[in-house]
C-alpha cells in the first residue's frame, strides 16, 4: 500500500446535534456538525415536525384567498 494516499483515520469522530454530543462513529473528520440524524427524523421517531421557513402556507392563503377549492365542483361520470 502507498504511504500518504489514504486520509488520517479517527476512530472516536464525535457527532453533534444542535450543540449537543448524540454519538461517536469512525471517520475522516475528528468531529461533525449535523442538522439532521436519526434521533430528530421524524421517519425514525415517529413525530411529524411542521418547518414552514419561507411563510409559503401564509403566501398560499393570501394568493388563494382560502376558497381556492370551494369553487371546484367533482364532475360525474356516466354510466
């Protein structure tokens, strides 16, 4: 094997979540700075966290004015 080709390997990389230390994994990096892991996925614990960063339900409302879909009438199929 070449000298100098792989990167420096850290068995103890620690993982932070919002500051705080959630676990230790093997890595090329001595620690990392996460947004999302399994502990805060909503897929793994089964809590649904709403994000609306951009106010885009607030532009929906406003743009649609909240009637958008009473207007609209189901058509019915003949037989």
């Amino acid at each position: 094997m070449k000298q100098d080709t792989h990167p420096k390997y850290y068995p103890e990389c620690k993982v932070f979540h919002n500051g705080e230390l959630v676990m230790t994994v093997g890595a090329t990096v001595p620690e990392m700075h996460v947004e999302v892991w399994s502990g805060s996925h909503p897929f793994f614990t089964g809590k649904q966290a709403f994000v609306d960063a951009a106010g885009r339900v607030e532009k929906f409302q406003r743009k649609f004015g909240g009637d958008y879909f009473k207007g609209k009438k189901k058509k019915k199929k003949k037989a």
